[in-house]
C-alpha cells in the first residue's frame, strides 16, 4: 500500500500543501508553540496567537521568565487554559534542562506533551522518522483501508499508530506528517470531504464501498456535565472584587464573587447579607464547553462599602479588568454590565 499511497500523497502536497509560517522554520521553540496553540484551535486564529507569543516571548527563556499571569493574559481567548499552563512550567523545564529536548522520549517528559505534540516537533524541527498521529491521520488512514476498528479504543490507537509509521518515509518525515495533516484538514474532512477530486478516489475502500461517512469509527464514551451557577459582580466606588480560581476548568483565571448550584432562597440570602442594592443582570446564561454545559446567572450588586469576603478576593479598579486573564464567561458578563452602565447613561442623560 506504500508504494502506491505515499507517493501520491506527497505529490499532493507538493501541489496543495498551506504555507503556514512555522513550516519555513527548524526552530523547536517555533514550532512546539505552534503545536500547541494549534490544539482545539483552528489555524487562522492560532496563526495569530502564534505570531502574538512570538512577539512577546521571542525565546523558550523569555516565555520561562514570564509570569504565569502574563502567559494566561496573552492566552485570553483560546479557551482549554490548561494548555497555557503547561506550556509555560514547560518553557521552565527547557530553560533548567539547558536545552530544547530533540527526541520523542525527552520531549514526552516536558509538561503537556503527548506523542502526537512529541512526533511533530521531532519530525518538523529534527527530521526523526516518527508518525504524527491526530484525527487527521485517523480519519484518512480508516477511509482509505476501510478500516471500522474505533480510532479511541486502546486497539484502535494502537492499530494506526503502527499503520502510520510503517508508511512515513525516512527521507521525508516532515513532508509525510504535513500531508497528512493538510490531507485530512482541507480535502478528507469530517464532513463533506471532496472525494471527486480526491487523488485517492479509484483506491479509497471507503469510497468504492460507500461508507465515507460512517468512517472513521468512534465509540461514543463521553457525558456532558451540566453545571448551575451564579456570578455576583460586586461593585463599590469604581472597584470590583475578584479572586484567582486555584483549581477546575478555568484555573489561573480570575473571576468575580462564585456561587455553586444557585437558588432564589441562596441568592437571597447572599445578596441580603452583601448588603447595598442587587440588579439581576441575565438568567440561565448557557456556556457550551467540551465536556460541560453552564448556565449561569449575572447578578450586579453596588455597594457604598466594601462587603466582608473571602481572603482569596481583591480588589481592583473597574478599568483594570483587562490587565486580568478572565473565562470567556466573565467576559460575556463584562460585556453585558457595559451594555447596561451605557444604557443607564443615556437615560440620565435623557432625564437631564
């Protein structure tokens, strides 16, 4: 199958590959960067995100001299923060070690790399022979073998990992992971792949046996938790309380007074201890995230003095706020306390 499949890959490539800046680089640093800003990230925003990291942090040594806050606050935006965290006490392992690790197995020992991240910056930045293993290669490798053992079972896994590199060429190894990425992301996509300009089209055993949509298969193990909560925004004489989450799904990130599992008898009492004046903002806010569905109420409370809280909590000025990396549901509630702040100003202005 080699001889017939890696061939016309690479010719393909050669012809429709994306030129992506960390392609016209061997630096490790560039490229694991790119790797991992690229997961759960489409490449047009990571692109930017990329060059934004780059500029800030030009080496692994100023990303590891940065702080944690500084690296989320860049980060704002992507989502899964979890991988801002790592790539930043990643940056510190490199910097300790006294150089960026140039093998599959060293690179595994660094925070958040797995075998795919590990495969392509040892195939991109130093050309090892090792496969890079994503959906892409998934999903490409199980529609032209017609292959229907599920890609998240430990055979599965297995089974194309093997299958990938017995076909990477030792000569090309870069070339090889690329194609298969390009391949899989803009022709043999998920849904709505173009087969009819596929070069694969006369050879693809999903193709000839009309299965192209129920390839690849994926066994279905995941259940979606559904959260309730409630947000106080706090505000008193042009400050706002926050505190720093210290674990869950936006660690590192700040946010304003939380309450788990909210009912009106809890938000009563809460707010009536708070003291000062409560404006319920938003009801059943829903926040979709990959493994979770929130919603979530907004509730404003102004107050003439500071209320007792937690030690966790600070206050900080109003316009200040963007100094701090924030979920992006803190920052649908920012956006919806300023629509109400102009609202209010333009009827003051009105009364006037």
């Amino acid at each position: 199958m080699s001889d017939i499949f890696v061939p016309a890959l690479l010719k393909w490539f050669e012809a429709n590959g994306r030129d992506l800046p960390w392609r016209h680089t061997h630096d490790p640093y560039a490229i694991w960067l790119s790797e991992v800003i690229l997961q759960q990230t489409r490449v047009i925003q990571g692109q930017v995100y990329w060059e934004r990291f780059l500029k800030a942090y030009p080496t692994v040594k100023d990303l590891a001299a940065a702080s944690e806050d500084d690296v989320l606050l860049l980060w704002e935006g992507l989502g899964y923060y979890s991988r801002a965290r790592n790539l930043h006490q990643a940056a510190q392992q490199i910097v300790s070690l006294g150089h960026f690790p140039d093998t599959p197995q060293d690179l595994r020992k660094l925070k958040g790399i797995g075998p795919y991240t590990a495969a392509a910056v040892s195939s991109f930045a130093f050309g090892i022979p090792i496969a890079a293993v994503d959906g892409n290669v998934y999903r490409v490798l199980s529609r032209f073998m017609g292959i229907d053992t599920p890609i998240n079972s430990t055979e599965g896994k297995a089974l194309f990992s093997q299958l990938a590199q017995s076909l990477i060429p030792k000569d090309r190894p870069a070339d090889f992971n690329q194609a298969m990425m390009d391949f899989g992301a803009t022709l043999c996509t998920p849904k709505s792949p173009q087969c009819t300009i596929c070069p694969f089209l006369e050879t693809c055993a999903a193709f000839r046996s009309n299965r192209v949509a129920e390839l690849p298969v994926k066994l279905r193990k995941t259940k979606v938790l559904t959260l309730r909560l409630a947000y106080i925004y706090i505000r008193c004489s042009g400050e706002v309380a926050i505190h720093r989450r210290k674990e869950g799904i936006w660690q590192g990130l700040w946010e304003p007074l939380l309450v788990d599992n909210p009912t009106d008898s809890s938000m009563f009492s809460i707010l009536n201890g708070l003291g000062g004046t409560s404006i319920l903002l938003r009801k059943g806010v829903r926040h979709v995230l990959t493994h979770r569905l929130i919603y979530a109420d907004f509730y404003l409370l102004k107050v003439s003095e500071k209320p007792e809280l937690p030690d966790s909590y600070i206050w900080v000025k109003e316009s200040e706020l963007g100094h701090y990396a924030l979920p992006r549901l803190i920052e649908i509630l920012l956006d919806i306390i300023r629509s109400c702040d102009v609202g209010e100003q333009m009827k003051n202005l009105q009364n006037l």
